[in-house]
C-alpha cells in the first residue's frame, strides 16, 4: 500500500502546482492589464509638449500690456516702487514716488481745471514721471496721452533748430521787427516793410522772450514750409510714438504760403501734441538731437517673480544734429535766466537756476479739447548733462491758477533736493 499512498501524494503536488501556476497566470493578465491602462497615454500619438517653451519676451510683454489701457499702479512701500497686477503678472514701473507725488501735491493745492506733467531722463528714455489731475473731471486718466493740446510757442524750439540748421542764421544773428513782438500780422513780415522796423533782437534773444515776429520772419524767409516740415516729422510729429502705451500721434499741418507759415513757425499753426511727446522734444534737444524711446514698463515677472521682460534704452530717432541742438540748448537757458519763465524761477527757484542750470521754453495759447487757456513750460536740467527733462501743462478756464512754468520748477527742486 505504500507505493499507492506515494502516488496519491505526487498527485496531489501536481494539482497544488497547476493551482498554483493558474494563479500565477491570473495575477499576470490582470497586471498587464493595469499596466496598460497606466502606460496607455506614454505610446499614444506624439502631442504637444507638457511643457512648451517660453513665448518670446517682447510676446509676452504685449500679451500683459495690452489688458491696461493706461497705468494705474500702486505704491509697494517694501520694494520702493509702483506696481500693477496682470493676467497674474507683476507690472513694475519707472516711475519715482517723489516727483509724481510733488506734482499731485501742486495741482491739488491750487486746484487747476487741467494739469499734466511728464519728466523723463533725457540719456535713456526711461519715464520718470506720469501725473495728471483735474478739478473739472476727478476720473480723467488720459490727460498725458493725448495729442489735442496746441503746442504754441514750443514750436519755437523746433523752428530754431531748423534754422539753425541751415548755416544762414546763428543765435547771434539779428533780426529786425516793427512793434510789438507779440503781435503777428501780414505787413510785419513784409520784405517792403522794413523802414518801420525800429525793433531788433538776436535769435537767441527772440526764443528767449518768444518773439512771434522775429520767428514769423525767421519761418518764413529762412527756413520755409519743406525744410519746417521735414524738422517737425523728425522731432516725432505726424507718427507714431513708440510706448508701452498707446498714445495718440501728434499732428502737424505746414502751410505754403508766406503769412500761414510764419504763424506756424511762431505757433499760432494747426500743430498739436501730448504732454508725453512734449517732454521728449526737451529731452531730445537736450540729449544732443536724439529722441531716446520712451518707456514706463521697467520689468514684467510671472506669478513666481521670475523677470520675462526687462526695458533697455534704445534711440528712436535724431531730432537734429548734436551741434544745432547744443546751440539752441544754450538759446534755451535764457528763457529761464531772462526770458518768458525768469520771473517765476527767480521768485520760487533761485537756487535752481543759479547752481543747477535750466533750460526751458515756455507757450501759451487757447485751446478747446478741454476749452481754456493752455500754459505750458518744457525744459532740462542741468543744461549741459541733463539727468532729468520735463512737459508741464496747466490748462486755465474762468479764473487763474498757476502756469506750467510754476509747477515744473517744483518738482526740478524735488528732484535735485532744493
């Protein structure tokens, strides 16, 4: 009986085995089928990548500026600067807390219709101010941008240059005129009309206490429409200004004949401009003839602070030539030391004027596009080596404020610690 007790024992083995490899081969089906499941998705058809690369960075600029139609930053008091959160992306601007403050603090205080203030450093283009205010429209927040402003007497600037360019005039050349400076009409700048001029200044001097006609003259028998023309559209005008923002383009209309094109030359013409573009003509004259590009982005970063864009100064365009621009600079510091602004730097700015240098041009004229009286003053300091260039505008209705002139020289003090 003992082989059968063997046998019986072999057998059952056999089946424990058969048992077992059938659990083994059970467990196997079902594994590779949760294996497949898991690994179905890695062996499909190739898609995109999980993580794609980077947009470019002036792409991914544009994608977070476009969704602010214009700054409104806030002040972060850790980091020291304004910011502004987008589309999860941090905006950091340029702008310095001090001068934009003082300039807010000025139209505050005097409470003006209209007010807009721009200051940029000259050499790079880089905004360092952006202020605007207004007592008619507390919600106004394009004053800065927009190109409904008549430039009066600023055009000056640009009429200078052009001449200067010429050869034919220096700013010691002098320039007769009949009566008063202010007053332009069609026989003051009549060839026949030159035994009742009894009057005369130096261009320099004309610029200085913006003589109209002096620089009706000067536009119309030195420089002429083509040449005012080519001048204007190289300081920026009839084009668009390259911003992080968009702003309205600046016009400019030079008529043919003789008496229109003295009085655009002197600024009485269909020239109109932004506060923005207003402070890059300073800057550029002061920049010896280069226009830099003007930005207010300083830095753009993602959700986890790393930097996607980063502004870098870049010249737009050369307004005029280094000399021209340095002789007209010089004609400039006049309008401060004895021209059309010396009164208000003498009584508020003495220090300012005697230690720092300023160079400035001043207009005033009337305007509609908000109705008033538009008192402007653009300029740089120091004279030689600018480190800052400004665009103030005060537009007056019933009653007056102040000038431009009065608000720029508040926040150069601020900047230069006076």
């Amino acid at each position: 009986m003992d082989w059968w007790s063997d046998l019986e024992r072999h057998a059952r083995q056999r089946r424990r085995r058969k048992r077992r490899w059938a659990a083994a081969a059970l467990a196997g089906i079902v594994l590779v089928g949760l294996g497949g499941m898991w690994l179905a998705p890695r062996f499909e058809t190739p898609g995109p990548s999980p993580t794609p690369e980077p947009p470019p960075v002036v792409s991914t600029c544009r994608d977070v500026l476009c969704r602010i139609s214009w700054p409104s930053p806030r002040w972060d008091e850790g980091e020291g600067v304004y910011e502004q959160w987008v589309a999860g992306h941090r905006v950091v601007y340029t702008l310095e807390r001090e001068l934009q403050e003082e300039a807010l603090a000025v139209f505050r205080r005097y409470r003006v219709p209209y007010g807009a203030f721009v200051a940029v450093d000259p050499a790079t283009g880089r905004i360092l101010a952006l202020a605007e205010y207004s007592r008619q429209e507390p919600g106004l927040n394009d004053f800065c941008r927009r190109a409904t402003y008549p430039a009066a007497s600023l055009i000056k600037v640009i009429t200078a240059c052009a001449a200067l360019e010429t050869g034919k005039v220096s700013p010691t050349t002098r320039v007769r005129f009949e009566g008063s400076p202010y007053r332009l009409y069609p026989r003051k700048i009549s060839p026949s009309n030159r035994w009742r001029e009894n009057n005369v200044h130096t261009l320099a001097e004309a610029l200085a206490l913006s003589n109209n006609v002096v620089f009706g003259k000067v536009g119309a028998d030195v420089v002429g429409s083509r040449r005012l023309r080519q001048a204007l559209e190289a300081f920026g005008f009839n084009r668009e200004i390259p911003f992080d923002f968009p702003l309205q383009p600046s016009r400019a209309t030079v008529p043919e004949d003789r008496y229109p094109l003295a009085r655009t030359a002197a600024g009485f013409g269909e020239v109109y401009l932004s506060p923005v573009h207003a402070a890059l003509i300073a800057a550029a004259v002061g920049n010896g003839g280069v226009m830099m590009r003007p930005y207010v982005v300083d830095r753009i970063e993602d959700a986890g602070g790393e930097v996607v864009y980063r502004a870098s100064p870049a010249p737009w365009r050369r307004a005029a030539p280094q000399a021209v621009a340095r002789e007209v600079a010089r004609m400039m510091r006049r309008t401060v030391t004895r021209g059309t602004s010396a009164k208000v730097f003498y009584r508020y700015a003495r220090r300012l004027r005697r230690e720092v240098g300023v160079a400035g041009k001043t207009g005033s004229l009337t305007g509609d596009d908000p109705p008033g009286k538009y008192e402007w003053f653009i300029g740089f300091a120091p004279v030689d080596r600018p480190q800052i260039a400004v665009a103030s505008l005060v537009v007056n209705q019933e009653l007056w404020h102040i000038k431009g002139t009065y608000v720029a020289q508040a926040v150069m003090k601020e900047f230069f610690g006076m």
